[in-house]
C-alpha cells in the first residue's frame, strides 16, 4: 500500500495569489498553495481567525492512503497547525485513489486560535 504525506510549511506573511511555501519532505509534487482570504498582495495571518487554505500537488506514485500534516513558520520557529482532518482523500473530496500525476487539489479551513 502505497502512503503519501503532504507536509507544506507556510509562511506567516505570504502573498495573496500564491502563498509562500516549503516543502518539508512531501512524496508529491506542490504545484500551488493559495487562499482567497487574503485581499492584499501581502496577507498576515491573525490571530482569532479562519483561513481557506488549499494545496495542489502531483503525486510521484499512485496514491491510496494520503495524509496530511501543516505548519506555519513564525518568528523563524515552524509551529504545527492541527487540521480538522488530516486524512488527505476525504479533504480532496474523496479523490482516492489518487493516479501518479494526476493534479488534486487539498482544501482545509486554518483556525489561527486567539492565544
């Protein structure tokens, strides 16, 4: 069985079209990570709110388990961010199994919490 991991780190400042990003390890490739939230041609995550936040990648095998993990880099530290849900096909809508090549694409709400 074939398991694949999409780690992205992203930047606490990104730009608003494509978000700044780095692969920490991924078995894919990221061809984009991007979200709506942010209006501004630099965005800043706050604390307090909620954040579409979406990836889309081309796996380098085929793929029928896929999970997930994410962190933001602030201050120079990366600190993880808990997904609602990790499990990579149910946040790709069900796209399992996943095609080597074929680009999917992760979407997930990023709660920046308040403290």
């Amino acid at each position: 069985m074939k398991v694949a991991g999409v780690l992205v780190v992203l930047v606490a400042m990104v730009t608003a079209a494509d978000l700044t990003h780095k692969d920490c390890g991924s078995s894919a490739v990221v061809t984009k990570v991007f979200s709506d939230d942010c209006a501004d041609a630099v965005c800043k995550l706050k604390k307090g709110n909620t954040y579409q936040i979406s990836i889309s990648f081309k796996p380098a095998s085929d793929l029928k388990v896929l999970e997930a993990s994410l962190a933001g880099v602030i201050a120079g530290i990366p600190i993880p961010f808990p997904l609602p849900v990790s499990d990579g096909c149910v946040a790709c809508g069900n796209t399992c199994p996943i095609a080597s090549g074929t680009e999917v694409t992760f979407t997930e709400a990023l709660k920046v919490e308040p403290s």
